[in-house]
C-alpha cells in the first residue's frame, strides 16, 4: 500500500507544481540605476519571461538618472509590440524618472509613481548651455556659423531625434505629447502629482499593495484589442538578475569607471615606486582592465579621455619637476575638465560623471600627494641608516690593542682602526670618523 500511496502523492505534487507554474501572479522587475547594455538585456528578457509564464503583468519599478539612447531604444522596442501588460512604476518616494527613464515610463500599458518621486529633463547631457556656443560633447563636430553664433549640427540632430523619438511613444500610448516634448527640449521635470494632472502618467500608488489594487480592472489595449486587469491576489514573483549582467550593470556606471581608472593608475604607481609589493601591482592592473572594459561598454569622447589622462600626467609631475604649483594647477583643471566630458555623447547618451566624484578623485589624489610628500621630506632630514657614514658615533669592540693602530669589530664586520689613545684589547670605543677603509675612534668615556 505504501508504494501505490507514494506514487499518488508523486503525481499530485507533480500536477501541484504545474498549477503553481501557472497560477495567477504578476511578474517584477526592479532597475536602480543607469539604463545600459545591461540593465537593457534585464527589461527585454523580464518582457519575454512574463509573455512566457502567463504572468497577469509585468511591473517595473523604476529608479534611474537616465542611460544610453541605444538601451533605452531596445527597451521601448521591447515595451511596445509586448503582449504581456507592461506596468512601470517609479518608486519608492525618492525615485526619479530621469532622461531615459521617462521614455520607458511613457512607452508602459500603465504608468505609475509613488508619492514624492519625479519625471522628466530628458534633454541630452552636453547639448545645453548657452545660446549661441556649441556645446560640448560628441558628434560629428561639424559646425555652421548663423547670426547667433555657432550652431553645433550634431547636437540639434541628437535634441530632434530624441524629441521625434519621445512623441512618437506618448502619442502611441495617448499621453500628454506636449509636455513629452518640452521634457526634451526644455528639459522639464515634474513631480508625480503634476504629472498626473497633465496626463503624463496613469496614476499615483502610495505602496506596492496600493499599485496593485488600482490596476485590477483597468481597461488597457494591447495589440490592438482590449483587455481588463485582473491582478487581486496575484503572487509577485520578483525577475532576478543574472551574475554577469548584475556585474556589467555596475562596470556601465560612470562614476565607477573612472574611480577604477584612477585605483589601477594609483595600483600600477605604488608597484613602480616599491617593486616586489606585488599585490598593489595585480589590484591595479586588474582595475585598470575593468575600467578600460567600462569604456568598451559606455561611449566616451576621446578629448575627454586624453584631458583626463594628461591632467593626471600634470599632476604626477609636480613631485618630480620644480614648478612652484603651476604643473598641479594645469592637471586639476584638465582632469575636471575631461573627466566632465568623458561621457558627454549626447547623440547616443545621456550619462555623464558626477562632479561629487570628481572632486573627491581629486582631492584625494592631493591628499595622496601630500602623504608621500611629507614622507620624503621626513626621509631627507632623518639620520643616514646605510652605508658607512652613519657608522660614526656608534659602538665598537677592540679585538685587538689599539697602539694606536689595530683592528676593530662593529656590526658583523672587522674594522682597521686607530685610536687617539691606546685601547687593551676588548674595551669599548667609540668611532669618531670613517678614512676611507679605516675608522678613527677614541676610547670610551674620553
């Protein structure tokens, strides 16, 4: 009977399984950060796993300061055609809705935010400032001189297209097109009551539970044919992400790229300057390597790369050439200056590094500086302890009488050594001078 019983219980938990495969649940996927390569293979992938697994829909919640206009592109080509109610949330209070992450909120079946969040300044990074001056960044670099002054071509082509590219979604989703626009030509940004109010986003949740009972029974069109809400009970079932792409999503940041960058430079220097360490030798080479990867993945500007890499260069001088300041000057304004511009591509991104970081760099480069510095000067004013000169005032052993010539032993070696008076053999003296391959010492105590 036990074995009948055990292939029951087999099979139910078997059909079990199945039924829990299957039941009702909403899928989620969270982004906190840049929308990148990474981050991009995330959404898409969470998009065809809750079309697979008959999820009832799909939330993001969504927390990001922008990314890269091709990731944001596949993400929204993605959210689109999907069959799969796709739910994007902005949340938890704090959370903002930046530059990429407002083409993703508007492209969603239903957009959401959570109370004090924010939506909008989708202009391009590097395309602002003032009128008349091309911007900085990248592009073509082709330029036109117009009765202003001149027009950088490859930074209104950047604004038109992001511009074309941001209506074309609000208009498919019949949301606020007007202010789609200006959030990427104005760079305007709104908070989530606002927002509302304009019809940029379907409505405002206090929490996850709140977001959930709103949508039950929204009526929303997908593929062109309608279809109601039913999410009351449903089990949320976060989306991990994979180990490498968790890794790349991190190697995509800006601000990490250069600190790796700046941690390989330092590593590589202090195994130069103290060879044997090793260990500093391997961190640095193996950042500098992570942190060349993060340029292969992030598009940089290479006057911002070679900027960055010649004020480090300045900066390193100063404490090997006697420039009164001016070397250390010159490398403080190229690294902010190129470190500014390093992801300033505002044709294909809208990241950049933050000003909080490259500062920091610098500073403790200088304080870096400042310690080794103090650590030499220290050095050049401390006793000789090497070579035969720091011999004179020590100790030594008579191992012969000293009348007044004879042999001496001081430190493991046998000295030749006269003496200003004579020495018994085994008294102590005392070296006055070092002659050469002789020492001149007195007997102790005189």
């Amino acid at each position: 009977m036990r074995a009948p019983a055990a292939a029951v219980a087999l099979l139910l938990g078997l059909f079990g399984s199945a039924r829990d495969a299957g039941a009702e649940h909403v899928d989620l996927a969270t982004i906190s950060g840049t929308i990148n390569p990474a981050s991009a293979d995330y959404l898409v992938n969470a998009v065809a796993t809750a079309e697979r697994d008959g999820a009832q829909a799909l939330v993001i919640e969504l927390d990001t300061p922008g990314g890269l206009l091709a990731s944001t592109k596949d993400v929204i080509q993605a959210i689109l055609p999907a069959r799969v109610p796709v739910v994007v949330y902005v949340a938890p209070s704090g959370a903002w809705a930046g530059s990429a992450g407002t083409f993703i909120t508007l492209a969603a079946h239903v957009a959401a935010m959570a109370p004090g969040t924010s939506i909008g300044a989708a202009h391009p990074v590097g395309i602002g400032g003032p009128p008349g001056l091309p911007a900085p960044g990248g592009g073509d670099g082709k330029e036109e001189k117009g009765g202003s002054g001149a027009r950088d071509i490859a930074a209104e082509k950047a604004e038109n297209f992001t511009a074309a590219f941001i209506e074309s979604i609000a208009s498919e989703r019949k949301r606020n097109v007007d202010w789609a626009v200006k959030a990427v030509r104005e760079s305007v940004a709104i908070p989530e009551k606002k927002a509302l109010e304009l019809g940029v986003i379907d409505l405002v949740a206090v929490d996850r539970a709140d977001l959930l009972r709103q949508l039950e029974g929204r009526e929303i069109v997908i593929a062109g044919e309608k279809h109601v809400l039913a999410v009351t009970g449903a089990e949320v079932r976060p989306l991990q992400m994979k180990l490498v792409s968790r890794l790349l999503d991190v190697l995509a940041n800006p601000d990490i790229a250069v600190l790796l960058i700046l941690g390989g430079l330092l590593g590589l220097y202090v195994e130069i300057t103290t060879p044997g360490v090793i260990l500093p030798g391997a961190l640095g080479a193996a950042s500098l390597i992570l942190g060349f990867f993060s340029l292969q993945i992030l598009p940089f500007s290479w006057l911002g790369l070679v900027l960055f890499l010649a004020g480090i260069a300045c900066i390193v001088a100063e404490a090997f050439v006697t420039s009164y300041g001016l070397l250390f000057a010159v490398g403080a304004v190229c690294f902010l200056l190129g470190g500014s511009q390093l992801f300033q591509r505002p044709d294909v991104s809208d990241l950049d590094v933050s000003w909080r970081t490259l500062v920091s760099a610098l500073v403790g480069i200088l304080l870096f500086g400042a310690i080794v510095t103090i650590a030499v000067g220290r050095s050049l004013v401390r006793p000789a302890e090497a070579g035969v000169g720091e011999l004179v005032g020590h100790r030594a052993r008579a191992t012969t009488a000293l009348t007044p010539e004879g042999t001496v032993f001081v430190r493991g070696e046998y000295w030749s050594a006269t003496s200003s008076a004579p020495v018994e053999v085994g008294a102590e003296v005392e070296i006055v001078a070092v002659e050469g391959l002789r020492l001149r010492v007195r007997p102790r105590g005189k």
